[in-house]
C-alpha cells in the first residue's frame, strides 16, 4: 500500500497555504523509511507513532483532519479529502510563504515574515512604501496584505477565546501574537491587552484548570481508564465553569465503562 | 439458561471494551500525540499540537 498518490498533490499545492499533512504508521522506521523516503519522492510529512488507541479505526488508510483549533473536521477514507474541500478548510488561514517574487527591496521582509518575525516584516514594508519605484511600493502594499491577514486570524482567534469563555487559550494567543509582532504598534497593543488580562481573577482560575487538566492529559495514556476517568472527573468538579473544566468532564465520559 | 446467562456476559463484555474509547469523529478535539520519529517536518515538531494554526490531516497507514 504504502503511499498515497493524491496526498502528494494536496501537499505540493497547499501546504503553503497551511495545510499539514502527517501521515502516521506505527511501524519500523526503517520500513517506513524505505517505503515513502529514501528514493521516494514523498515530501509531505511522515511520522512514527502509534496512535491507534485514540484514533480508532477499524481499517487503513484512514484520516481525520483537524482544523487550526484542533477540532476533528473530516473522519472517513483519505480519497474523501478532495482540492474542494482543501481550499475551502484553508481559505481563512493565514499564508505562511510568500506565492510570488516581490522586488528586490522587499527581501529582508519577505525573509521576516516566512520566519514568522512579523514586527520586523512590518518595519520593512514601511521602509520600501517610501520608495519612489510604483512597482516596489506594490509589493510593499501586497506583503502588508498577507501581514495584515495574520491580524486578522489572531484578532478572530482572540474574539473565539472570549466568547467561550477560554482566557487561558485567549493569553496564549496575546502572548504569541505579541511576540510575533514584537516591535510595532499592534504588537504593543496586544502586550498590553495581556498584561491586563494577567490580573484577572478569572483568568487565575481559568489558567489553573488549564494546568492541572494538562499535567493529568500528559499522563492518560500510561493510566488505567478508571484512574483516568477519576483524575478528570476531581478537576471537573474543582472548576465547572472553565473551559478546561469542561473539557475533564468531556474526557471523563470517554473512559467511562 | 446457566449458559445464555454467560454468553450475555460475553457479550456484554465485549460491548463494554468496544465502546471504552469511542473513535475520534467531527466535533471532536482531536486528541494530542507525541512523534517517536518524523520526515519531512519541521524541526523542533515533535507532537500534534504544535501544528495549532494549521489544518492538519492525520492519515493513518501501513507499509503493508
């Protein structure tokens, strides 16, 4: 069996775009690697792993796709996965490579932005806006765009947070948010927005049962399910009201007998 | 009627392992995992939940 024809193509065509494909064998490396690597041409991700007790399935090959929350999407064969429903999964994602040459000038922020440094992207996009060349000022105006959506992604990411309630999730989008955009004006707004957040209560409290359910997460997998379903049903209890809370409660019912 | 009695256990049992873990199905979080090895990623990726921010397909496979 081994390599899937399309998953190559659904690769070379969005992985730019966001789109990460991990295609996961609990096998010997070493047959996985004769069989998708060495002299093959597969360049979307492989991984060793076994995971067969949490995505259970009862034939192979078999897929689950998860959106940028982590959220299951699609479960079934992977011939289900069509372009169609790639591009429409990842037309809200932030781009991480720049599609197109852009001129010379721009390639310090080209550089930044595909490392993610958007701060510094943003002061060199500032810079060539200035230049006297039409064409260099285009490129510095699309680049601005493709920043511009990665505030765009964060600012709706931060709305989500809010609205179910989850400030542990919505610190942790300010906090890299910021940082991606260290050295601007949006970036200090949103170091600042974290800051104030951090004095919160509620955001105390949220973080904590955060930090419990994830020290207890860590350690499912060597448990037996009835410690399991106990250990998460404590912090359910301990914290209804937050997301994390919740969560235990959820994962609770899944080692139930 | 000793023995329906047993085979009820039975199965009853096997429903009961069956149904401990339900599988991963739209709606769900998709549960995290860690990579014994990995190809073709990133460095420093060592598990599901780094790739947050990105629409992640998990294809699960055999050499076989």
């Amino acid at each position: 069996m081994g390599q899937v024809p399309h998953l190559q193509a659904l690769h070379d065509k969005y992985n730019d775009k966001g789109f990460q494909i991990l295609a996961v064998s609990k096998e010997d490396a070493g047959l996985i690697e004769s069989k998708l690597i060495k002299g093959k041409s597969a360049t979307y991700g492989v991984v060793k792993a076994n995971i067969g007790s949490l995505y259970k399935t009862s034939g192979i090959p078999h897929c689950w796709v998860l959106d940028a929350e982590g959220k299951c999407i699609f479960e079934g064969h992977p011939a289900g996965v069509t372009e169609d429903k790639v591009e429409e999964w990842t037309k809200d994602l932030a781009p991480t490579k720049v599609d197109k040459e852009l001129a010379k000038e721009l390639k310090g922020g080209v550089k930044a932005f595909e490392e993610g440094d958007m701060g510094k992207a943003l002061k060199e996009v500032a810079a060539a806006k200035e230049s006297e060349d039409e064409a260099v000022k285009a490129d510095a105006e699309y680049l601005a765009g493709l920043i511009e959506k990665h505030v765009t992604v964060y600012t709706a990411k931060m709305e989500s947070a809010k609205k179910s309630g989850d400030l542990v999730k919505l610190g942790k989008t300010l906090e890299e948010a910021a940082d991606k955009f260290k050295g601007s004006e949006q970036g200090d707004k949103w170091k600042d927005e974290l800051k104030e957040l951090e004095k919160s209560d509620a955001y105390k409290d949220t973080k904590k049962a955060a930090d419990e359910l994830d020290k207890v997460r860590d350690k499912l997998e060597d448990m037996r399910p009835s410690s399991a379903r106990k250990k998460l049903e404590k912090i359910a209890e301990k914290y209804p009201d937050t997301p994390a809370g919740k969560e235990a409660a959820e994962l609770a019912k899944r080692y139930a007998e | 009627m000793k023995l329906a009695g047993s085979v009820a256990l039975l199965l009853l049992t096997a429903v009961v392992f069956a149904g401990s873990l339900s599988a991963v199905a739209p709606g769900d979080q998709g549960p995290n995992f860690k990579f014994d090895k990995s190809w073709n990623i990133e460095d420093g990726m060592t598990e599901l939940s780094q790739f947050r921010g990105k629409v992640v397909m998990i294809e699960s496979w055999a050499t076989w």
